[in-house]
C-alpha cells in the first residue's frame, strides 16, 4: 500500500514545440508517466523505497569507505571506487545544474529525501549513474580480484541491483527515462575512466 500517493498527473509539456527536441521530451515525458502509473499498483512502495535508499550516496559512500577494512582481496577495487563515487557526485550535480530539468510532475516529493538543492532537478540520474558506475567497475575488476565462482555470481547479483535500482527510479515518479539512460551511460564512463586512470 503506497503511503499517500501522489495524484496521477499528465505528463509535463516541456518547452521545444513542434521541434525534434519538444516531441522527444514530450515522448519521455508521456512514456515516463505511464510507466510510473502502470507500475505503481503492481510492486510494493517499501521496495522501491528500499532500492532508493541502497544507493543513495550518503549511505552507500560510508559503506564503501568500510570496505577498507576488509580482507587485501578488494583492495585494488577500492580506490577507483572511492574516488570514482566522489567522482560521480561533482559530475551529476555540475550536469544537473547546468541543466536544470525539474523532477515529473507526478514525483511525491514529500517522499524525498533532499539533502541539497540540486536534488530538486532531475537530469541525469544520480542514483542510475552511480549504480552503473558500481556494476560496471566491479565488472571490469572481478578479473583482478578473483576468477572464484563467488565472483561471478556476486556480479551478476550487482548488476542486477543496478538494472532495478535505475528502473525504480521511473516507477517511483523521481526520473524521467531519458534521466535514468543518461545517468547509466554517464555510470558506465566513468567506471571506464575509474579502472584506467584511478588505480594505485
């Protein structure tokens, strides 16, 4: 049962017009919605809260940090993740202000959890990006932390955390679906650029 949900509203009208770009935002827009309409019904609110929650970076940045701690198996993971999550949260939040999309119409904020204001806007996603950037850095790592069948099945559970977190955001209201492919594709670049450039 979702805890005060928020009216079904139509998709927002973005500017643009008739241009290329105003029917493909009106497209997101309207495709967004519907998803988040058919969807609400069907999956349990406590879970999408709870695949919310799993990456936001205020809970998830101080468990990484205690990954420190653990056995020298991940430490060459840890660096490029560490650095790479800060990394991801200056980028998001210069993009998000550069453009300035607000979040849908249909998004119950009260729900929200905003710790700054850049969180009001809503392009790219930063909970896409950064569980993009977590799978897909894990993925080109596993090699180097072991060829152990645990490995792999630990990634496959990774990258299937990242798949619903990011699709979540939709569902919840909190993203547009260009929002969410935009921040996924940012995730899997700076994951790229974290494994070649931010080891040591």
């Amino acid at each position: 049962m979702h805890p005060n949900p928020p009216m079904d509203a139509p998709a927002g009208k973005s500017g643009g017009g008739g241009t290329l770009l105003g029917r493909l935002i009106s497209v997101d827009a309207t495709l967004s919605h519907h998803l988040h309409t058919i969807t609400r019904p069907l999956l349990p609110y406590s879970l999408l809260l709870l695949l919310e929650l799993s990456a936001d970076f205020r809970l998830f940045f101080p468990i990484s940090l205690s990954l420190l701690l653990s056995p020298t198996l991940l430490r060459p993971f840890l660096p490029p993740l560490l650095l790479g999550l800060l990394l991801d949260l200056a980028f998001v939040g210069l993009v998000k202000l550069f453009f300035r999309r607000p979040r849908p119409p249909h998004n119950n904020a009260s729900t929200m959890n905003v710790a700054v204001s850049v969180d009001h806007f809503s392009f790219p996603s930063g909970h896409a990006s950064r569980v993009f950037f977590v799978a897909s850095l894990a993925h080109l790592s596993a090699a180097a932390i072991s060829d152990h069948e645990a490995v792999n099945y630990a990634l496959f559970l990774v990258w299937v955390w990242a798949v619903l977190t990011s699709v979540s955001r939709v569902f919840l209201g909190r993203h547009f679906l260009s929002d969410v492919f935009a921040g996924a594709c940012l995730g899997v670049l700076e994951a790229l650029f974290a494994f070649h450039f931010l080891r040591f």
